[in-house]
C-alpha cells in the first residue's frame, strides 16, 4: 500500500484508542506534577498499546503485499529503484520465467508474515486479551 494511503485508517483508529483512554488516570497523572509529554508517553501509549499492535501488524502486511500502485506506475523502475518483494516476484516468475525463484520468494514472504502474526498473536494472549 502506498504509504498515504493508509493515513486515514491509522489516524481514526488512532483517534478512536486515544478517546477511550481514562481521563482519570491522565488527570492523576497531572495532579501529581506529570508533564503532558510525559503523560501521553507513560500513561497514554501504553493504554493504547493493543490497538498500536493491530495498526503495526496491518500496515506491515499491506506493504509486503503493495503491488498494483507501483506496477501500473512504473513497474518497478527505473532501475529497480521502485520494486518490492511482489514486483521482484512477479518478474522473476511472469517476466523472466524464472518460476522456481519466484516461488521461493512467494513462499519465503509467506512464512516472515505468518512469523510476524505468530508473534503478535503470541503478545495478544500473554497480556490476556481475547482473540
């Protein structure tokens, strides 16, 4: 996904975790002397930390999967400057032939996602949240 693109997805859910954050914790906070920027980073962020966590594992698997964008835009040029794991394999598999390679590569962006995913799943049931 080009990177504008997700802006306003990640902002209103960003939006939407800050608004459910207690106001009293953050009016505890200040009472006791906590700076703004202090408050937004210690009591704030980590508040919104699960939601943080889906907005991270979201983006991360639409940029591997970003294809149609740069391939209608240049296909993957100039000099390859542009192209992505989805353009190298389409090309290695569709342009050059090459199947096998791109196989492989589809195969290897395959397993780092399901890593990836693993991981966060791994995260969501250690701090007890419901799948």
């Amino acid at each position: 996904m080009v990177v504008w693109q997700a802006v306003p997805y990640i902002a209103i859910n960003l939006y939407a975790a800050t608004t459910q954050v207690d106001k009293s914790c953050l009016e505890a906070a200040q009472l006791d002397g906590c700076s703004k920027l202090r408050c937004y980073w210690q009591i704030t962020v980590p508040l919104i930390k699960p939601s943080l966590m889906v907005i991270t594992m979201l983006s991360v698997i639409w940029d591997f999967n970003v294809f149609n964008q740069i391939w209608l835009v240049s296909q993957g040029g100039p000099r390859e400057t542009t192209a992505t794991i989805g353009i190298f394999t389409y090309k290695k598999a569709f342009v050059s032939f090459d199947i096998g390679t791109g196989a492989a590569a589809s195969v290897l962006v395959t397993l780092i996602l399901l890593a990836l995913t693993s991981v966060y799943i791994r995260y969501l049931l250690k701090s007890g949240e419901d799948l």
